[in-house]
C-alpha cells in the first residue's frame, strides 16, 4: 500500500495537477514519491487532472494508479465533463463501466457517450434507470429507451415497464407534455403495474396508465392515451372519472357512445360513484377548512364539480338504482357531510329527470337523522311532494298554525261587532243586514264564517213568515275556541 502524502505535500501535488504540469508530475512519479492523498483532502491528483481536460497528464496518473476504487470514482467524476476521449481512456486503463450507475449516465452524457456505455455492458436493468430518468424529466433517456428495446429484445419486457411505470406516474400527475413524450417513445397505457412514487405496492393495487387519467381533472390527459370503446374497458375509466367528479372527462368518455345504464338492474355505476363522492368531497372541504371551521358542511360551492357532474349524468339519462339497502345507506351518510340545500338540490334534479322512483327517494329521506338535518329545507321538499318534517318538526308547524288562524280571527273581530251582526242577521234576513255594511249576503255569510257567528238556516225566514215553528237561535261561541 502506497504512503499517504502529508497535508502539505497534497496541496503540492494537487496544485502541480491544476496547473498542467506534466513533466514536474512524472518527476514526481520517478522520484518514488506517493500520489495517495489524505482522506481529508478534497480531490485527488487524477480527478484535479480531468478537470484540466489535459489527455496526456490524465494519462500518466491512470498509468501509475493502482487502486480500482479511485479509477471507478475518476470515471464517475468525468460524465458531467462530457469528454468521451477522457472517458475512453479511463476504461481503457481499468476502470469499470458497471461501477457507474446508468441513470448517472442519461443524466450528464452526450448521445454519443450514453452509446459508448451501452456498448461496453451497462446495466440496463438494475435500479430502473430509465424509469428514473424518466422521473427527472430527461428527454435525452427517451431515444437511448427505444433503441435498448431494439437491441436487447431479451430486455424487452423490463425496459418496457421502466417507460410504463413513467407513463402512469405522469398520467396521475397530469403532466401533458411527459405523457406525449412517453406515448410517443412506446409507452403502454394498458399495462397494468405499480406507479414511480410507489414502486412496492401490493399487486392487487396495480394500475394502469388508463386508469390513472381517468383521475385527471383535466380530461386533455386521457385524450392523449386515446381510449377505444371497442377494446378498452370504458365503463370503468367513466366510473372512476366521476367518482372524482371529473366532469370534464366524464363528458369525453360519454361521447364515446358509452352505455350510462349497464349495471344488470338498469341503473348507471357512473352516477352510483359520483353520488358516492359527496361523501369524500365533503370530508376533504373539511380538511382544506379546518382552520376556519373544523365541523362545517360541504356547501354546494365546495361540491360543484360532483354536483356538475351528476348533472351532466342525469341530463344523458342515467338511473339510479341502488344495488342493496346498505349502498343507498352510504349515499344518505355521505349528505349527512353536506349543507341541506346539498340534498335539497339532488332531489330536486333525480326528481325532474326521473332518475329514480319516488319510494327510493322516500327511502332516502326516511329516517329521523337526515330529516333533522334537512329541517332547515323541508318547506322546499314539501314543495317537491316530499314531507321531510320531522314529529317534532310537524307539531311546531300546526302549533304555528293555529296561532297564525288566531291572529287573523283577532285581526278580523277588530274590524266588526261579532255581538251586533249576531243580533242583526238573527233579526232580519240577512240580505237587509249585508247592505248596511256595504257587502253582498255572500259576503257578510264570509264574514260571520269566518267570525263563528252562527246563522239562520235555509228557510228560517219563509217559515217565521208563516208561523211554522223555527230551530232556537244557538248560542254565540268563543272566537278562540277550536272546533
């Protein structure tokens, strides 16, 4: 093992490096002296050489350098200088292609240098270099990608899933000009596998690039994967889409010709996970205003894009037909997280598109629970033939009633003698008595209908007239009282 330099002479030897000094380094050399520098030290000789891009004093350290480590390191040290010669001469002296991770080489090299690690054994494979690449936006990893599937089609299958696992991690981001890019190179938008940022997920959670679009708010990303109806699984994409309230997408899938209603009952699953998605939507309003209000509802302004897109769904014909008790219980749990006018509003539009029967909107709105939440609203459900009131709710209404009936009834006695137009109507007919007070007999008959004032029946007159018995005059009653 080679002596390691003092402090002093490190900086004397690095120096003579830095400044190209050849034949003062082979003196150096010839004279026995080490060129091992202290671990401390921040470079050593041969890398201070590349530096200078200087070919024959890079040359000359590679010569007398025995260590395999130090060669590996210069090799690593000189990509980012893009000298293809210096390289060359590195692995020509020994140092190892395999000891430089390849996504090290698509992330400083020239095309020609990335083609001078491919041809002499780069590891293609290992650590996904492309996939990572890919992940760093390298646009210069997109044709070396293409041209390794050409070359090594034993390869084929794993550096395709590197471009593919990209192609879904961008579709979950959004990213149009990545998802163009990777489309173009041969990515796979149907494959099914992990994504970038989540490269262990169980098996069971694997998707595909697709699916991963159909979460887009922007619907430009599936657009780009160019769905087929014909031979892509389009229900599912639609139901994903608008369990995201994704309305934008959810109107370019639906024009594909999609069937709405393809669940065996006749009901849509689209409009099933987008009534399902209030819930979540709520949940997450919450959480985005949780330094203002940690218990607020979803208002119809936090729930648009749901709202937008069951209405874009009903407006096309969709059914709701829940599939068991337990999915239409879901759906009320999830308007238990929203404003009443929420529910008030989705009724209102299953109601005008007949999107439901009427006993599946009552079994919605039939528990005490959601009736309390909806008590703020239920004047605008009776309006819609749906009486959401609850017992309580119902006994306050006619309470209320009955005092409104009574002020009026007061409010009317201000204005008549209920004692004098008694007496009057039960003195003479009651035509005679009406134009005194400048009224017809039907409505003075109002009047004291109104006022509980009793009157002479149907041909009291004519009989008094002619002496025949007449029923007694009943007696005046409260006005107040109830009956």
């Amino acid at each position: 093992m080679s002596e390691i330099l003092s402090i002093d002479e490190a900086k004397v030897l690095l120096q003579l490096c830095k400044a190209g000094r050849l034949f003062e380094v082979q003196d150096w050399i010839e004279s026995g002296r080490s060129l091992c520098v202290p671990d401390d030290s921040k470079s050593i000789p041969l890398e201070v050489a590349l530096n200078t891009g200087f070919h024959s004093l890079v040359e000359l350290l590679l010569h007398n350098e025995k260590s395999q480590e130090l060669k590996n390191s210069a090799l690593k040290h000189a990509l980012p200088l893009r000298r293809l010669d210096l390289i060359e001469l590195l692995v020509s002296h020994g140092a190892e292609v395999s000891s430089v991770p390849f996504i090290q080489v698509l992330t400083f090299s020239t095309p020609q240098i990335i083609g001078y690690f491919l041809s002499h054994g780069a590891d293609i494979i290992s650590d996904s270099p492309f996939a990572a690449a890919f992940r760093e936006k390298i646009q210069g990893a997109l044709r070396p990608w293409r041209s390794c599937k050409r070359r090594y089609p034993e390869l084929e299958l794993q550096l395709q899933e590197q471009a593919d696992q990209a192609l879904r991690q961008f579709c979950f981001e959004g990213d149009l000009e990545w998802i163009r890019l990777l489309m173009w190179a041969g990515a796979d938008a149907r494959s099914s596998g992990p994504r970038l940022d989540d490269p262990d997920t169980d098996e069971s959670e694997h998707s595909t690039a697709l699916l991963e679009a159909a979460y887009s708010e922007d619907f430009q990303v599936l657009k780009c994967l160019k769905p087929d109806p014909r031979t892509d699984d389009v229900h599912v994409l639609l139901a994903r889409a608008a369990r995201f309230g994704n309305v934008d997408t959810v109107r370019y899938l639906l024009d594909l010709r999609v069937n709405l209603n393809s669940k065996p009952n006749g009901g849509s699953i689209a409009l099933d996970n987008a009534l399902e998605n209030f819930r979540s939507e709520a949940i997450g309003s919450r959480v985005s205003h949780a330094g203002y209000s940690r218990r607020s509802k979803a208002s119809k302004l936090d729930l648009s894009n749901t709202l937008a897109t069951v209405q874009l769904l009903l407006e096309l014909g969709a059914r709701w037909r829940p599939d068991d008790h337990r999915q239409l219980v879901d759906v009320r749990r999830s308007l238990y997280q929203c404003e009443p006018d929420v529910t008030l509003e989705l009724v209102e539009r299953m109601a005008k598109h007949e999107a439901c029967s009427q006993d599946t909107i009552l079994n919605l709105l039939r528990t005490p629970a959601i009736k309390k939440h909806l008590a703020p609203v239920s004047k605008d459900f009776v309006r819609l033939g749906f009486d959401v009131r609850t017992r309580e709710q119902i006994a306050e209404d006619e309470r209320r009633e009955r005092a409104y009936r009574q002020w009026k009834l007061r409010r009317l006695a201000s204005s008549y003698d209920r004692a004098q137009i008694y007496e009057e109507i039960w003195s003479e007919p009651i035509l005679h008595v009406a134009k005194r007070y400048g009224m017809s007999d039907v409505g003075l008959t109002k009047v004291c209908r109104k006022l509980k004032i009793p009157r002479p029946g149907l041909g009291y007159w004519a009989k008094k007239a002619a002496g025949k018995p007449v029923p007694d005059r009943p007696a005046l009653p409260d006005l107040l009282t109830e009956g």
